[in-house]
C-alpha cells in the first residue's frame, strides 16, 4: 500500500459509511464512485474493507439476485449511523486544525 493509500484509508471508509448511511451500496458502485473522487481500489481492496465494516457492525448485507449472479447490498447500521455522526465531528475539527492557515 502505498503512503498516500495508507493515510486516506480512514478516509475512504468514512466515505463509504457515508453512503452507505445515505442508501444501500454495492461493491462496484463504491469502486466507481470512489474513483471519481481520485480513489483507485480494486475489488481485492474494497470487499475486504466492506467486510471489515460489517464485521465491527457498521453495515449489514443482504444477497440479492442480480441476473445469473448475487450482489451483496450493504446499509449502514444504527450503530453505523451513530459512528458516522460521531466521525463528522471529529473530521470537522481536525480538518478545521489543519486548514487554519
């Protein structure tokens, strides 16, 4: 992971919390909207962060038919909701700090 990947990796999953709280998500509907916001992660980065933020309860899945395939569609939970409330204060006052100049 390169040192940039490193630093924005809380970010990205802020995003991702963000949108899931917002609206059920898939997988590459986050890779395609991360990207246009300059993020390039594959499927291999993405699913495993997904599952990550499941795993703590931050989202819940469920398996729906897409075609021949299943998606998995991912919501932000309550206690989700809860840390992305509790995150935005945070954010906001860091990037405040660091912005200040």
């Amino acid at each position: 992971m390169s040192d940039d990947r490193y630093l924005y990796a809380g970010l990205i999953k802020l995003h991702v919390l963000h949108h899931a709280a917002q609206g059920p998500i898939y997988g590459l509907a986050m890779i395609e909207e991360l990207a246009r916001h300059g993020y390039q992660l594959s499927a291999g980065t993405l699913y495993p962060l997904l599952h990550g933020l499941e795993e703590r309860g931050l989202l819940k899945s469920t398996a729906k038919p897409a075609g021949r395939a299943t998606r998995r569609i991912y919501r932000a939970t309550a206690a989700g909701r809860k840390a992305l409330a509790d995150a935005k204060i945070k954010v906001r006052e860091l990037f405040g700090e660091l912005f200040e100049d």
